[in-house]
C-alpha cells in the first residue's frame, strides 16, 4: 500500500478519522448512506495502522 512506508500509529488515524467526519458531515448524505461510509472509512482506517501505539 501507498502509505506502507510512513509510520500510521493511533494519533494519525484518529486525527485522519477527524478530518474525514469533517468531510462527511459536509455531504448532506442520507443517514443510511452516510452510515455506510463511515463503517467503511473507520474499517480503511484501522487497516492503514501499522506502528503500534
């Protein structure tokens, strides 16, 4: 993956997490599409972690 060689711990993923509710909130999504989208960007964010801590 693109961002393999950078470090992806807790605090960028919920900073990345923060920014992208941010965006979502500004879509005006129906609440059950804006549900699935977030599932999804939550899943894509756990699975970009890879330093712990």
């Amino acid at each position: 993956m693109r961002h393999a060689p950078f470090v992806v711990d807790q605090a960028a993923h919920d900073a990345w997490l923060r920014n992208m509710r941010t965006a979502v909130d500004g879509l005006g999504l129906e609440p059950e599409l804006e549900r699935q989208l977030w599932d999804y960007l939550v899943y894509a964010a756990m699975s970009m972690v890879n330093t712990p801590g």
